[in-house]
C-alpha cells in the first residue's frame, strides 16, 4: 500500500478544520435558539439558516479543508467536481430534516434519536462520497470495522447536537457545546479518512478533476456570503432576552383573557 499522509501542512489543516466546524455549528445553535423561541413558521426559516450553518459550515466546510491535507505518495490527486458538490448540497439537507423531525417531536425521544440516526447516516453518506470524488492514479479500497465505527461515530455525534440544537441557549452553553461538535465532527472525519488504504499504479495514468485549490476561492466567497448573511439575520433580529420577555408577556395576556392565575414563560404561577 503507499504511504498516506493527512497533515501535508503539518497542523494548519486540522485546525483551521476544527475552527470552521466550532465555528459553524456556535452559528447554527444561535439560530436554533431563535427558533425554538419564535416557533411557528417564521422559526423554520431560521431552522433553513441551521442547516446551512452546520451542514454547510460546520460539516461540509470542515470536511474540505481538512481534505486539503490529504496527499497519496505516487499520485495526484484530483475532485470530481459534481460528486463534491453534491456532498456539500447532501451535508445541508440531512442536517436540515434532522433539525426540523427533532424539533417536530420536540421532547420525544424517538424523535430525537430518528433524527440522529438519519442525519448520521447522511452525514456518513457526504463523507463517504466527498472521499468518492477523489480520482487519483491507484485503487482505493476501505476497511469495513473503521467504516463502521465511523458511521457510529457520525450517529452518535448527530444525536449529540440535535439534542444541543433543542436544549441548548445562553452564549457561554452554546460557545461550549460548539467545542464539543468540533471535536465530534473531526473525529468521524479522521476516523473514515483512516479506513482508506491506497494502492498506485505502478504507471501513472491521467488523473481528471479540479484541483484542489480550484475550489478554495468559490468555498472562501460562499462560505463568506453565507455566514455574514446568517450573522445579520441574528443582530438585527431581536435578541434572546427581548424574545423571552416577549413570549412572558403574551402569556400572561393570555392568562388574563382566560382568567386564569398568571404565569411565567415556563408555565409556573406567579405569587
């Protein structure tokens, strides 16, 4: 088999990798905070704006980057620019029906764990496939025990932040578990690369696809667009106290109207 290396840039790619995933999934927990507060459809939009944050960012985004490290000695390496594409549009829509069957159940368990399992999966799916786009000179085949335990890995870690995604609020609460999806994502990322066994042609053939560094300037651009569109969307919207304090309100309204003792937004009587 020939040498794989997945740290040609030493440490700059796992950790630049690792920032983007925290990054992405702090961003998308902020959104799903500001649904599970607004509810109704308006709530589903920002739903729409999670997916794409963690899908998007801190899944896909994480993904690639940490593929940037990734060389075959004996070969180049090239991406199927279609099947890329893919993965990425994959990453948003699993993460999205995810979100919004968790959210749908609410405190259900099986919701929740359908969720997981089926955003895991897709989650695996993306990868998997994003590794697919690779054409390089050789035959690439993969160990059935690691796949496994990656696509374990990608379960678990999708019912984690589902989980997160509907508990979860309060800056310091989701700066954490945005470190801890970092982690969880790097390591189902690691973990498949590992199954990978390469071995080269002993002649070299050509190799068809876009480079690499092909896709890092459209990825830069909209990755950029998207994220300060979801950054606007989140400062100008009224803030978590403001929505809070909003909801107390018309509940005790509420309360009035029916004659009821009044309540606060957790339903406990007042006095």
């Amino acid at each position: 088999m020939s040498p794989i290396d997945h740290f040609s840039f030493g440490l700059l790619t796992p950790l630049l990798a690792y920032v983007m995933s925290s990054v992405g999934s702090m961003l998308g927990l902020l959104l799903t905070s500001r649904a599970r507060l607004i509810g109704g459809r308006e709530g589903k939009y920002w739903l729409v704006g999670a997916a794409f944050a963690i899908g998007g960012t801190g899944i896909w985004t994480m993904h690639f980057i940490a593929m940037l490290g990734f060389s075959v000695t004996g070969t180049v390496i090239r991406y199927d620019v279609p099947l890329t594409a893919a993965s990425a549009l994959i990453a948003v829509a699993v993460v999205g029906m995810g979100l919004f069957l968790a959210s749908y159940g609410g405190d259900r368990l099986g919701f929740l764990l359908g969720g997981g399992v089926l955003t895991g999966c897709g989650v695996a799916g993306m990868h998997y496939l994003g590794m697919a786009a690779m054409n390089m000179s050789g035959l690439v085949s993969y160990d059935p025990v690691v796949v496994s335990i990656s696509v374990l890995i990608a379960v678990a870690a999708a019912t984690v932040a589902l989980w997160f995604t509907l508990r979860v609020s309060g800056a310091f609460r989701i700066g954490g578990a945005a470190l801890v999806m970092g982690v969880a994502v790097s390591g189902m990322h690691y973990t498949g690369m590992y199954s990978m066994s390469v071995q080269t042609h002993s002649e070299m053939v050509p190799v068809h696809g876009a480079r690499a560094i092909d896709f890092l300037l459209p990825l830069i651009v909209g990755l950029s667009v998207i994220t300060v569109g979801l950054l606007l969307a989140i400062i100008l919207s009224p803030s978590e106290k403001e929505l809070r304090s909003e909801a107390e309100f018309r509940a005790r309204l509420r309360q009035r109207d029916e004659g009821a003792p009044e309540v606060d937004l957790f339903g406990t009587p007042r006095g």
